[in-house]
C-alpha cells in the first residue's frame, strides 16, 4: 500500500513536471523564432571581433569558465559526502540537475536581466536567449574577449549560487520542488543581485561597492536565503541528536579540494584578463585558504582537543568565500587578516549560534557562505587597496572610510532582499506543490523514494 | 559440533587468527558488526557537533569445530583478545547440528576444518 503511494505521488509529480517543461519549450522556441525572423543576425560580426580580441585573455577566461563549472560537481561531493548514504544520489542529482536547468534559465533570460541594459535595479530584456550575444567583445564588461565568453564565464557563477543554497535543505526537499524554486530564485533573487553589483548602471555599482568576483552576488545571497530555507523547511527527522555522521568524509576532501582549484578560475578569472591583476588575485585567493583551514583546524584543537578533517576543509571554503570579494583589491597580508576572520567568524556561528538558535542548516550554507560572505565584504571594506587595482578603491585601514560603509549598506540591502525575498518565493513554491518529503520518504532517504537508485551496493 | 561465535575488539583480530593458526583452527569467518555492550564510546564530533554513537565497532568470529577443538578455540580467542578493559567482548558457544562440505557433499565432522 505505501508503495502504491508512493508510485502515484512520484507520477503526479513527474505529469506537473513535464507538463511545465513542455510548455516552457513551447514559449522559449515561439520567442527565439520570432526575434531571429525579425531582426536577423548581423553579417559584419565576427570579422570585427577578431580584430578587438585578446588570445591570451581569451584562453584564461575559457579555462577559468571550464574551472568554475567544475565546482558544482566539486560541491556536490562535499556537500555529499556530509549527508548520510541513503541521500547522497540525491544532494549529486540537486546540483548536477541545477547545472542543467540553470544553464538554459541564464541563455532564456538570465544574462539579460543580470548584465543587459536596463535600469538601476533589473537588467533589460534585448539579450534575451543570447540575442546579439556574438563574438564581438562588449566593451563595457570585457573589451578583449568575446562577448560570449564573459556569458559563459558569468553562466558558472549562477550555476554554483542556488547550488550552495542545497545544504540548508539537504535530505528533505521534493525534487520537483526544487527544480521550481531553483528557477524562481534564479530569475527574482540572483539576477537582480547580479545587476545591482556588475551590471552597467546596477545601483551598488553606481554606489562604488567592490566585489570582485562574488561574495555578495553568490555567497551573502545564497547564504542568507540558505538561512530562510532551514527555517521555512524546519528540522529533520531526529535533530540534532539523532543523527548519523557523515557518510564519507574522503568525498567532502575530494569536494573541497576541486572547489579549492575551481576557486582560481572563480576569482582570477574574474580579473577577465591573463594579467598581473589575475596573478594577484590567484596569490589572495590561495593565502586566504590555507590561512583559514589552519584557523578552523586550530579552534577545533583547543576546543574539542582534536584537530577534525572536516573542520580544516570547512575552514578552507569559508577563507575561499570571504576572500572572493577582496580578491581583486587586497595584498597578500590583507589575505591572511581574511583568511583568519574566515577560520574564526563562521567557527563560531557554526559552535555556538547555530546549536543556540536551533535552525536545521543541515550542511551549514548559512554559517559558512552567509556568513564568510559578509566578513569578506566587510573585510573587503577595510583592506582594499589601490595600490593593488587603481580601479578599485581604499578601505578603512588605507584611510578611506567612505568605502567601509558602502560595504556595510551593500551587505545589509543584499542580506535582507535574499532573506526575504527567498522566503517568499519558498513559501510560495510551498503553497502550489509542498516543499518537504513525506516522513516516510525522509525515513527511507531520498535516493530510493525520489529517484529509484541506490548510491552504494551492498552485494557486489 | 559446537558453533563458536567471538565478538572482540577490532584491533585484538591479527592476534587472534595468529593464535587460531598456532592450534591448526583453519575454518573461520570473519564480519565488521555493530554493537554495543558497557563499554562507553568515543564522541566523534563534525563541526562542534558531538555524536556520541551508542553503537561501537566491533570484529565477529565464527567457527564450527568438533569438540576436540572447542576448549583450544575458546583459549585461542580469549588470549588473542583479552586486554582486561571494558568492551573486551564475548565468545558464545552453540550446538551445531549439522555441517556439509558443498563440494564434495561430506556430512558431519568430517566437513569441518
């Protein structure tokens, strides 16, 4: 009898899903057709565009693509080796399946609400599935690479964003709910955020925020809407006592490193060129890392007696998420100062805040992509130096006040806009189709229930 | 025919089958089990979260020996694993009431070893 139960819910649910991608296609195909009919594409495109074009600064830009998609996969084994085994399929299905939709939702319209123009809080709608996305170079976001690159490039950041939001909701979300909201959030949260920040005439941009590559776009964003989740989803089955310890920790290893070695085409990379502010920004982004997997591995020493192997890998994404907004504007000192309060803030959101407030952040999105974030926007405030980027600016400790407290208004606005607006768009995914499994599914773990897979075999 | 079952400590296993090999006791199966007695365990803790399992490690033995045997298997395996620590663990010692050889269909105390 539960089988049949389960059977009809996993076919209704599959009929809804299909139902919305097939009439998402009809709507995508109906568009591109008509816009290609009515314009056409420039013929003059490409041979311009090949005069304009760095090589060298193209090659890096496609590399350092190439290295941010991976770290969706990279995430995937960190974030399942940490869940138990009857839910690892799962947590490697939420990412990968993220990686595909949000692919097509950045083509459809992603790009063009973040970067096209448009006004000072949305971006406008003439880029549209790529329209006039050529090969020539835009030169108010990248004059020496293609203008396709830099959407590619920019593609892998918010792929990886609503893939980090996974860990406040792991082992418990209905995958067709998932998919729904993960496209919602995309299109109303990520994509504003990214105009505010990057695109031409975005307010923040306007303010003279910095974020080099991300750490209020990907990481205060996804971690702030990573805390709403736990919240609107509530505990697992048993929290906290109650629960297994994580399934394989070698994977998380294994995930840490491969988002550790993505992390330097995510922020070197984002110089968008092969030159001395990408070295730069390679050098911060590694000090950074190592300063704070040795910071959390210490706490967890005195603390604890032990220093634990996930505490130090968790200390080395935290310094990669703090230094992602400095990475661009700080010295190799600035980065040890940040990798520093990256092993030491987030330890103690993860010890002691979270165990007192109670909130299920089951792999701890919150405490180390929500909070690293916003010490390494803070932190960029106060450590950024033109005598690193001359288009950057001074922070506090190099005399410049002002800078400080465009950080603090930028980090207060992006935390409040992804809180709220991601406890809305959950709420409402809620109300149509539910977000959380049914306590049997919880029970028997999501990868027989949802997916009809086992991750391990028991008999060969 | 007797039916040994050991359950001991992880770490006390090479030292057991060394012993099991000194008195000619070939026949043995060996599992990973689960399972927990007095002893108290180690917390384990993932990022400041304590898990204190109450299910600890253990090696499982079981071998069928014919009663010549059973007083040279109990000893193999209480010297092999004795530490005199708490969670040291037990040997249970059944009636067996049959044992056939699959290859060559030899019944009884003849299939054993």
């Amino acid at each position: 009898m539960m089988e049949m139960t389960n059977e009809s819910v996993v076919r209704r649910d599959t009929t809804r899903m299909a139902k919305l991608l097939v009439g998402g296609l009809v709507i995508v195909l109906g568009v591109t057709g008509s816009t290609l009919a009515a314009e056409g594409v420039p013929s003059t495109a490409v041979a311009s565009a090949q005069a304009k074009v760095d090589t060298g600064d193209t090659a890096w830009v496609l590399v350092s693509a190439a290295l941010v998609m991976l770290m969706t996969p990279g995430l995937a084994f960190f974030y399942g080796g940490l869940v138990r085994r009857k839910n690892m399929l799962s947590v490697l299905m939420q990412c990968l399946m993220i990686l595909c939709l949000i692919s097509l939702q950045w083509v459809a319209l992603g790009y063009s609400l973040s970067f096209a123009p448009g006004n000072a809080f949305i971006g406008g709608l003439k880029w549209l599935f790529l329209h006039g996305v050529g090969l020539e170079p835009n030169a108010d976001y990248a004059a020496t690479i293609p203008h396709e690159v830099f959407m590619m490039f920019q593609m892998m950041f918010a792929v990886i964003t609503p893939a980090l939001i996974i860990g406040a909701f792991a082992e418990r979300m209905k995958f067709s709910a998932l998919c729904v909201f993960m496209l919602l959030w995309a299109t109303f949260v990520y994509d504003p955020v990214a105009h505010w920040v990057w695109g031409v005439g975005g307010f923040l941009r306007q303010w003279g925020a910095l974020d080099f590559a991300g750490g209020t776009v990907v990481h205060i964003n996804a971690g702030m809407t990573a805390l709403a989740a736990a919240l609107v989803l509530g505990r697992r089955q048993g929290y906290p006592d109650g629960m297994s310890p994580p399934h394989n920790l070698p994977f998380a290893v294994l995930g840490a490193a491969l988002l550790w070695f993505g992390w330097f085409g995510f922020n070197a990379g984002s110089a968008l060129g092969a030159n001395g502010l990408a070295g730069s920004a390679f050098t911060v982004t590694h000090i950074a890392a190592a300063a704070a997997g040795v910071t959390w591995a210490l706490l967890d020493w005195l603390k604890h007696k032990k220093p634990t192997t996930l505490g130090m890998i968790t200390g080395v994404v935290a310094g990669l998420v703090s230094i992602t907004p400095a990475s661009g504007f700080v010295t190799p000192m600035g980065a040890i100062w940040i990798g520093l309060g990256a092993g030491a803030i987030p330890w103690v959101a993860v010890t002691y805040i979270k165990g007192a407030l109670g909130y299920d952040d089951t792999l701890d999105a919150f405490g180390v992509h929500g909070i690293g974030g916003i010490w390494g926007a803070i932190a960029t405030g106060l450590f950024a130096t033109k005598s690193v980027n001359p288009a950057g600016a001074d922070g506090l400790l190099y005399g410049n006040p002002l800078l400080f407290w465009i950080q603090i208004k930028t980090v207060f606005i992006t935390v409040v806009w992804s809180l709220v607006l991601g406890f809305v768009l959950l709420k409402i995914v809620d109300v149509f189709m539910g977000l959380r499994v049914s306590e049997h599914e919880e029970r028997v773990g999501l990868d027989l229930t949802l997916h009809r897979e086992a991750a391990y075999t028991v008999i060969d | 025919m007797k039916y040994i079952i050991g359950v001991i400590q992880p770490d006390r296993l090479d030292e057991v089958l060394k012993r099991l090999t000194d008195e000619e006791i070939h026949l043995v199966t060996v599992s990973n089990v689960v399972g927990r007695g007095r002893q108290k365990g180690v917390a384990e803790v993932y990022r400041s979260h304590k898990e204190q399992g109450s299910l600890l490690k253990k090696v499982k033995l079981e071998i069928a020996v014919n009663e010549a045997f059973v007083e040279k298997t109990v000893k193999a395996i209480t010297d092999g694993a004795q530490s005199g620590q708490i969670g040291d663990g037990k040997i249970f010692v059944l009636d067996l009431q049959e044992c056939i050889r699959i290859r060559t269909g030899e019944r009884g105390g003849d299939a054993i070893g």
